[in-house]
RNA sequence: GCCGAAGUGGCGGAACUGGCAGACGCGCUGGACUCAAAAUCCAGUGGGAUUCACCUCCCGUGGGGGUUCAAGUCCCCCCUUCGGCACCA
C-alpha cells in the first residue's frame, strides 16, 4: 500500500504526540551512573520580533541529534531551552510601535516557542526558563548582591563607552572599532556614575583555566588576548628638582639603558607637576585637545604621534642619565600606570616618536652583539649592548637580572599587568533587571535584603531612554524614593539596570533546577547536571557572555554555590548561515530566508537535515534553494522503501548487511564528532543501495530507522508505526553493529608505479602483505607495465596499496 | 600592522594518524516510462590528448619551491578571502 510522505500531517500528528505524552522530559534519575548524565546546551535566543532565524536551527539541530542519540544509547541528557528575554532591541520596537516591552517580549517568546516546537527539537520544555520572569531575575539579583558584599560590584563615577544612539553605557566588550556593537554609532566617552563588576580580580583564573577547557583554540585564543596578560616589571625614576617619583611599566627592563625619555597619558596625575612655567599652555592645551578627542579619533588608523615637552626631567638611575618627560596620548591612563619609559631603539612606537621629535635613540639590544644602524625600531631579542655590566647577556637572563638588582635597590618590582577592564555593568535603560541597591542619605549605598527579592521592574508607561546618563527609571518617583533597608530613613532607589549579558550568565545553572522559589536551584540538581557537557553556539559571544559567564560562575564556585571550577567544558561554534548570494543574510540584503517558509515547502524533517547536510557545523555556508530539493528527495526515496516487500523472515543480503553495520558505525561515530553532513551522506550511500533490493528484511529497516531518527524525528516516528512498532523511536536502544561486519569481504588494493595509479585489484580484507604483492605484481595488466623495466623496491601497505619503484633499463 | 581560520569540479562539500582526489547532494547531458509533462528510475558528468574499440596516456586540490616510493594532507615562501585585535609599553 503506497503512501505519499505527507510531512504537514506527520509533523502536526507526531508534534502533538510528543507533547501529550511528555516524551521528552527529563528526571534527576539518581540509578543512572554519573558518567551517564549529559547536560548538552544551546545558546538560548534571544526573541526578536523578527522570529526564527534559519541560523537558530543550525546549532540546535546539532545539539537535537546529539541528544537524541545519547538518548538513545542510554544516557541521561538534559537538554533544555529558554529565552533571553531582556535587553535593547526588544525595548527598541517597544517604543517604535508604542507597546510595552514586556508585551511584545512575551508575544515574541510565544512566536519563537511555536517556532522551535514545529522544529522537532527533544528539550524538555517544563523547564523552559525567560530571563526577565521575577522568578528568574530574583536569582539575577540574588547573585549581584553576593557580588556586592564580596566587593566585587562597586559604584564609581568614570569616564565610560557611551553609545548616543541606545542612550547608555557600554562594557568595552561591546565596542568593536570604536563603534557600537549593536548600532554601529561612533562611541563617545562619558563620565557617568557607574556600577562596575570587578572582573579583573579573575583575570588570571579567566586566562589559565582555559587549559581545562575543551574549546575551539580560535576562541580560546580570543580570549587570551582580551585577558591580555603581559609580565614586566614597574621601575621607579627619580623626577629631576622634584621630591616625586614617577613609576612606569615595561615588559622590557632589559632596555632600560636605552630609555632616551619619558612620556605620560596626558590624563596622568603628576603632569601638574612638573609641567616647567615655559611649557605650561603648551600642556594644558594639549590636555584639552586630547580630552576632546573621541575614542575612535585616538586610535585611528596611521595617526600621526602627537605631543608635547613638559619641560621636567627624569633620572635614569642605570646611568644618572637626564631623560626629558613628554606628554602624549599615545600612553594610555588606564593601562599599566599610565606612564612609560622611551625606548626609541627597540620600540616602534617610541621609535617613531622620536624620529618626529628629534629624540636620540640609543641601541642596547643587538642581534650579534656588535652595534649597528637602526632602520626601524629592532623589538626582537638579542644581546644587551651599551647597558654596562650588563652588557653581553641575552634578553632574557639580562630581564631576570636587572629585576631582581632594581629590587633590592627598591626601585622597581615585578609586575604583571592584563589588558582586561573591569566590566561596566550598569545600562541607562529600562527593559533589564533593576539593580538592588538604595543610596540612603545616611547609610550611603545599601544593598536590599535577600528577603525583599525580586525588586521588580516597574510598570510604567515611560521607559524611553533619557538620553542624559540617567536611567529612564529615575523619573518614576514613586518607585525611586524609598526607605533604607538598614535604618529606614529616606533613600533612592538605584536607577540603573543591567545589561542583556547578566542573564545569560547564569542561565544554565536555572535549568537545573528552574521551578525552585528557595535558592537558584538545588544543591543536588547542580551536582546531577553541572558542568555543561557540550555546549553550542556562534562565535560572536567569545568575549562576551563566554567571558562573563565564566567569571559568574568562578565567583558562584568561590562562594560554595556551584561545585566545577568552570561552567562549559566543551564548546563548539556554529558557523553562520549566509544567503544564497554568499552575503550575511539581511533585510537590508533582501536574502533573508524564513524557517517557517521553508517548513511550509518541505517541512521540519528536510530543513533539519539540509542545514546539517550544508558542510561543516563550523563552517559558514551559502543556503541553496535548490540544494534542499536533494534532502526532500532523499527522505521521499527513504519513505519509498516502505512500498517495497518488508519481511521479518527475508533473508538478508550479506552486502547489505555489511553497509548496515558500517553505516551504523559511521553515522554513531560521526554524531559523536558533530560531524553530521558525513553522516547523512553514508545514510543515502545505505538508502541508494535499499532501493536496489526488492524485499527487505524489516530487522534492517528497523535499525535503519533508528539511526535516521536523531535526524529527521517526526518521519522515523511515522516509519516506525509503519513497522507496526509502538512509539516512541526516542525509547529504543540505538542498533549495535560488528566490527567484522563492517569492512567489505574484498577490498580494493591500489596498485601504483612510482606513485601513479596503474591498477585498481580486489583482494580479499585479510591478504598479508606478501601475499598483496604477489597478487599485484602479477597481474596480467602490472606484467605488461613492468616489462623492460627494472623493480627497485617494492612498497606497499596492507588493505591500501601496493606501489612499485622502478627504472627502465637502458639496453 | 598583529593574531587566527580557510582556499578542492559549474555549485555545496568528501577524503581516518601521508596511501586510488572529487564520496554524498545540487546542477547539467542522454535514455526509460508517458499522448505529453511532472514525478520516478537507469546511465554519464574535473580538464585535455588519443578517437572513440570508453583502451591508454598526460595535467589537476590558490601560486611557487621542497621532503617522500607516495603530498589536498608535512616543511619554506607568496597571493586571496573571512574573523578577531588595534598605539596595552
């Protein structure tokens, strides 16, 4: 009886199925072993009005079949999915379209749930969690309060990344070329009260505990450099007729002879100093002018070195040499202490410098030893020339030495400087967590109790953003006057929120757990579930909610509340999905492509495994409209076979039982690496060759469609009933296969002279090396070609090849 | 500028620790079925030479060198594309 591969009715029927019957729910089941525990995670989406995008399935079908499989083959997975639901754009479109943020985040987290849901994905939707329920950013705020009392949140009043076009403060993780990583407006700089998460107290945990990790190296690396760690030392220099000492930061001491001046950030506290009368409006408007450029004229590309003397001297203690102090804005305030000794030689940029401002320029680093003109400033390692007794020892030991003798001098130390910031943690805008603080009159900064969590957001009609600094929360006064906690006099509440990254910072650990009004979640759901095993997402979070979230949790495990030093052990990145044209996909492109459509045309089951057959999961591919037809046909031929004589008793086909067991193994080795565009071409090689038969033994269709399942779910339910079996595939054990089964009984041995193929033998899988020569050499077509020739040496490796080195004879 | 990833047919992509380059899919060509078409099935499909008797040979994985019996895979130099960083001393 034949039947159509009506996907609209299958998907709907077995959608609903999955759902009545809570097939995928998940339990802390306390008799399955540790090692049989999974906790395999999916970025969560943030929920656009624009809906689904086809990048979103990509990463979660990926996960999907993971799950399925480990499902499958007895373990116990928790595969949960939530809503990233706070944040700018959805308060954006708010006030575009005139409805409260809160409304058009929950229609678009309906939007999205129907979405996924029509994608087949197995999460255990009990779970599901929204960052911006109560229920949830009680423990958001919960966790800012530990931060608080530990001293790790402080308040402070900084000059900060400010984005005029959202209206509010940026981390530096959220600038990328001086622009806005959300808008890409120009960032100016702001002096705004702040709230700072004190993210540098974990730098060097952030930076060594990535060994632990099994990440992408290009992720890794990205963070490494963010973290930025670079170890010198801080030396002290005497400030000529000055009882004052400025102290700099270098990485290399060893040059400190060839410091020829000295430069601050114009922003440096001394300059008042010792700034001469002469040179004093020469400085102050150089000052000015710098405070006035924006972040992005300051690192513009190619600039020319600016600055100006301030007629101070400092005193090279090496050698009691007078060096000038310049100011420039190529020293940055906020790195190191703001202030560096010059060395033109073996420092490009000091190099530069000094060529601009007629400074001398001293070698003391030599490839050889011996000295030579300078070209262009030499930063390699060397010999140290013209340092005194120092002289002849190699940069490193000359390093070592001179640290260690500034030292016990007291005039300099090891140090250790990193490029990461602390993280601005507070956002001028309404749709975020509020954060739980009051400013008493009395009391100063209060933190609210525990008890009186959540502090909700409150409901008002104006939440545009003020523009100003302030948040648009201050101007509700009914919610910001208030009484303080700690003696009940007058306060004010805290204004500001948080930013979009606070929620997902902890997110997976809420999903152990997520319906607990007592704590963030149960001691023994953490220690079931955490550390996520397997967890998949773009690459665009590598500094972001990567790093944040690995210093949430770092804090959590500091605080005894979560027991893993880290909290995702293994991460891959998707790629992204581009458009047909091989461009981003954009509205402003026109080559947006819409899951629902494509579900529509072809249904769930084919754009699953299109997007998996595209090519590498880390990969960025072009979609192709066409391309997807050979996933729609391949799922069509599968459902054919059904027409075909299915017999439990039909003898099995010894070919075809091999493919079977080779195709099981592939498909279940290939899902273990992510490697599923393999997996689904050794799945058609396997179909290509079912359809050849007439009958099939219905054992055989019933593994294959087992291993198909994690795929494609709702068909392989279908096909399952078909078979006249119960459902659900999700509940069977996933088909074992042989390993002598899995290799073919003749194989094709390659026969080559000098490296070129001359002739392709079937042998049989077990011929011993003598026995594949022989064979080889003497076939009729190898004697032909050996003929007149002379057999040097003869090469060849069992099961592959067999090649013949050889030279003609000369007569 | 620095760091990282990647360049394979008309297209997406395969090729395990060096061992038959182009699996699988799209597209294309021819054929079967059909009144016809769609769908499906069968055959072919890197380029070239030979002249088709499908036999044989040569070239071919961004370019140029090298190591090796053997290189898409390893080493050196260069080019292009994408991603990250951008005066971090």
């Amino acid at each position: 009886m034949s039947k159509n591969y009506d996907f609209l009715t299958i998907e709907k029927k077995w959608r609903e199925y999955w759902d009545q019957h809570k097939i995928f729910k998940v339990a802390e089941d306390p008799s399955i072993p540790e090692d049989k525990r999974l906790y395999v995670l999916d970025m969560f989406p943030y929920p656009s009005g624009s809906g689904l995008h086809v990048g979103h399935p990509e990463g979660y079908t990926a996960t999907d079949i993971y799950c399925r499989y480990k499902k499958m083959s007895g373990y116990n997975v928790l595969h949960p999915m939530g809503f990233d639901a706070f944040g700018l754009p959805a308060e954006n479109y708010a006030i575009q379209t005139g409805t409260h943020p809160s409304e058009t985040t929950y229609k678009n987290i309906d939007h999205f749930r129907g979405q996924i849901k029509a994608l087949g994905f197995c999460y255990d939707w009990d779970r599901e969690i929204s960052t911006c329920d109560a229920d949830y950013y009680k423990w958001t705020q919960w966790i800012f309060l530990q931060l608080f009392k530990k001293g790790l949140a402080y308040e402070a009043q900084m000059p900060i990344n400010w984005c005029p076009k959202c209206g509010t403060g940026l981390a530096n993780e959220e600038v990328k070329d001086g622009r806005c990583d959300r808008c890409d407006t120009p960032i100016e700089r702001k002096n705004i009260r702040q709230w700072i998460l004190k993210i540098t107290a974990y730098a060097e945990r952030l930076l060594k505990d990535l060994d632990v990790l099994d990440w992408n190296d290009s992720i890794k690396l990205m963070q490494e450099n963010w973290i930025g760690k670079s170890e010198g030392a801080e030396v002290d220099f005497e400030i000529s007729g000055l009882n004052e000492k400025l102290r700099v930061f270098t990485t290399r001491p060893d040059t400190l002879f060839g410091a020829t001046y000295m430069v601050l950030a114009p922003e440096h506290p001394l300059v008042g100093k010792l700034t001469t009368p002469e040179q004093k409006k020469a400085v102050e408007s150089y000052i000015k002018e710098a405070s006035r450029k924006s972040d992005l004229q300051r690192t513009e590309l190619n600039k020319e070195k600016s600055g100006v003397f301030t007629g101070a001297y400092a005193i090279n203690s090496v050698n009691q040499k007078q060096i000038p102090i310049w100011i420039s804005d190529y020293v940055l305030i906020s790195y190191g202490t703001g202030a560096i000794m010059a060395v033109p030689a073996h420092d490009e940029r000091d190099f530069e410098f000094a060529k601009k401002f007629g400074l001398p320029i001293i070698q003391v680093v030599s490839k050889d030893g011996s000295s030579y003109e300078l070209q262009e400033a030499e930063s390699t390692e060397g010999f140290a020339i013209g340092s005194g007794k120092y002289n002849g020892m190699k940069t490193a030991d000359f390093k070592k030495a001179i640290t260690e003798d500034l030292e016990k001098q007291g005039k300099g130390k090891k140090t250790i400087n990193y490029k990461l910031r602390d993280w601005v943690f507070s956002r001028q805008r309404y749709w975020g967590e509020p954060i739980p603080i009051v400013h008493c009159e009395k009391c100063g900064i209060v933190p609210l109790e525990e008890k009186d969590l959540p502090l909700k957001l409150p409901e008002v009609k104006t939440y545009k953003p003020t523009g100003t600094g302030e948040s648009p929360l201050a101007l509700i006064e009914d919610w910001v006057n208030t009484t303080c906690p700690k003696c009940g006099g007058r306060a004010k509440r805290e204004t500001n929120t948080m930013p979009q990254w606070a929620g997902s910072c902890w997110y997976y650990i809420r999903f152990t757990d997520p319906r607990n009004d007592k704590d963030l979640a149960s001691k023994s759901s953490m220690e079931y579930w955490l550390p996520v095993d397997l967890y998949i997402g773009g690459a665009e979070h590598a500094v972001l909610h990567l790093l944040y979230a690995r210093f949430w949790h770092k804090f959590l495990y500091d605080s005894g509340v979560v027991n893993t030093i880290e909290p995702f052990m293994t991460l891959r990145n998707q790629g992204m999905v581009l458009g047909e044209n091989g461009e981003k996909m954009s509205k402003s492109r026109g080559n947006v492509i819409n899951p629902d459509d494509v579900i529509a045309e072809h249904g769930a089951d084919t754009l699953r495994i299109y997007e998996m057959f595209m090519g590498p999961l880390s990969a960025d591919k072009p979609w192709n409209t066409q391309g997807i037809i050979g996933l729609r046909r391949f799922l069509e031929k599968v459902f054919r076979l059904f027409d075909k004589e299915i017999e439990e008793s039909l003898p099995v086909n010894d070919s075809i039982n091999r493919l079977l067991h080779k195709t099981i193994k592939i498909v279940g080795e290939r899902i273990d690496s992510l490697e599923f565009n393999t997996a689904i071409s050794q799945m058609m090689v396997f179909t290509n060759a079912l359809q050849k038969e007439e009958k099939i033994n219905k054992s055989i269709l019933r593994d294959f469609v087992k291993i198909l399942h994690p795929f494609a779910p709702f068909v392989t339910e279908e096909m399952w009933e078909m078979l006249g079996e119960r459902p659900s595939v999700l509940k069977t054990k996933w088909p074992s296969y042989r390993e002598e089964l899995t290799q073919d009984e003749k194989i094709a041995i390659a026969v080559q002279e000098n490296g070129k193929l001359r002739d392709t033998i079937f042998m049989s899988k077990d011929v011993t090396k003598q026995e594949m020569e022989e064979i080889a050499l003497n076939s009729d077509k190898m004697k032909k070609i050996l003929e007149n020739k002379e057999k040097i040496k003869v090469i060849s490796v069992p099961g592959k090849v067999v090649n013949v080195v050889t030279r003609i004879v000369t007569a």
